[in-house]
C-alpha cells in the first residue's frame, strides 16, 4: 500500500507505536519540489546542489524503499502546471535544454534510494499538461524514440543490475562523494549490502559547461567503466553530441581522506553513470 501523502510524516510507513499508519511506502515531497526547482531554474547560479543532496539522501524510518520518488505526477503537471520539458523551457519542450535538463531528473529518480515512478508520456518527451479527457501525443514516441531508448536502459539498471554491475541501484544506501555548487557538479555513490564491491557510481552536471578533465575524489581502487552517458547521440542525434568519458583513476599524493583521484569528461547539463 502506497499513501499518496506529502507531509513528509514518517508515521504514515511506520509499523510500530501508537501513530503507525502501516503503508508500505509514500511519495516524496521532500524529493520532487528540490529536484523541480533546480531543473526548471533559468540560471546555473540558482541551481541549489546541497537542497538536492537533502532530496537524494531523504529516507523515512531509515528505508530508503519507503519513499516513491519522481520528478511528475497527475498533481504536479495539472491544474496550470506543465511537464519538465515545457517548464523549463515554454513552448520549446523539444529543445536541447529541456532535453538534457529533464533527463537529468530522470537519472535522478531511477539512481537516488527509493522506488523510482514516472508519469505517463514523460518517457517521450510529452509537453501537454495534464487532463483526463487529452490521451497522449503517441506521435512523440516515434519522434522522440531515442530518448524512450534512455528510460528503457535506466529502467535496465534496476531491473537487471547483473547484466550491467549496476547493483548499487537497488541497495539502500547512498554516499554523496562530491558536491560544488561552483561548478554545479554532482557525484554520489550507490551500494548494495550483498554486493559491497559492486558500487555505482553517478555524475551529474547541473551546468551548461562541458568538462573535458574534470576531477573528483573517491575511495574506490578499482576500474571503472561507463555503462551510462545521457548526451550520447544514440538518444537523440539532433542536439546531442557525445562527450566521451575518458575515465581515468589515480592515487591521490596529497592529505586527503579520499585516496584516489577520477578524472572525466562530462557534456553540459549531462550524466554518467559508472560501475
């Protein structure tokens, strides 16, 4: 059972005392309206990075999988609210912008702790605001195939996590490993207590700045590889060029707690996904 509550209450999926109101999950209020303002927000300055690490990091009753996590739903593309892609940029949801911006709170949901939920059509870029009595525009799921193709494989990544190393996904636990709201990039890391050496590792860019050798600290020893680039040209060969990753992983010489070194490149407004 699933409570459709958003005052954040974690009575409303507990199980024990007096207050418990038993629901297995509940969507997460604490997670959308951060994740919305920072998408939507005209200027890279006014992109919070610390209110989205509260939204990625939120758990009740310190269970991730009791929180549903999205970045749409039938309230919040309604009653004079729009879709993503046109909130960010009216008129031009199919813009390079409201592309890449959108599919950064895609990777969002289907990578942060908790159970992951789209709305209908948000998978092909759909632009209309919501009514009961408007089905969808199907003809955007032939136009916009490339960009279904990315929600088909981040939804891959949770579904099937040992086709692609991508075990973290479906774990519990969350560790924020970067955070400059200078340079607007983002990086956490995903475990899964089965599967300790298998993290997964997540980049975003809340910027329009594209990286060539940009470097963070992380404690992993270990080769990683990108299973995950959300500009590749594969989803969308009008305004995407891919910026290869060019993963690089070196000892760290200096006091640092974080031992190693990664260096990658990263387009605008992009995300990698590494494991």
């Amino acid at each position: 059972m699933i409570a459709e509550d958003l005052k954040g209450e974690s009575d409303v999926t507990s199980k024990y005392g007096d207050n418990a109101l038993h629901f297995n999950s509940q969507w997460d209020g604490d997670f959308v309206h951060p994740i919305k303002q920072a998408l939507t927000a005209a200027e890279d300055t006014d992109r919070n990075l610390e209110a989205l690490v509260g939204a990625l990091v939120n758990k009740y009753n310190d269970d991730a999988f009791q929180r549903v996590i999205f970045t749409e739903s039938h309230d919040e593309v309604a009653n004079g609210k729009s879709r993503i892609p046109d909130e960010i940029q009216p008129g031009q949801a199919d813009s390079e912008y409201a592309k890449k911006r959108s599919i950064l709170g895609a990777v969002m949901v289907f990578t942060a702790p908790g159970i992951p939920m789209i709305f209908q059509g948000q998978e092909f870029l759909e632009s209309n605001y919501f009514q009961d009595t408007q089905e969808l525009d199907w003809s955007k799921f032939s136009e916009f195939k490339g960009i279904a193709k990315l929600y088909r494989d981040l939804i891959k990544f949770r579904s099937l996590p040992e086709d692609y190393g991508t075990f973290g996904l479906i774990g519990n636990d969350i560790e924020i490993v970067h955070v400059d709201n200078t340079s607007k990039i983002l990086a956490y890391q995903r475990h899964h207590q089965d599967h300790r050496d298998h993290p997964t590792l997540v980049i975003l860019n809340l910027s329009a700045t594209s990286h060539k050798e940009f470097s963070i600290g992380i404690n992993s020893t270990k080769e990683l590889k990108t299973v995950f680039n959300s500009t590749w040209e594969g989803y969308d060969d009008t305004d995407f060029e891919t910026v290869h990753t060019h993963i690089s992983l070196t000892e760290n010489d200096s006091d640092n707690s974080l031992k190693y070194t990664l260096t990658f490149s990263i387009d605008g407004y992009g995300a990698l996904i590494l494991v």
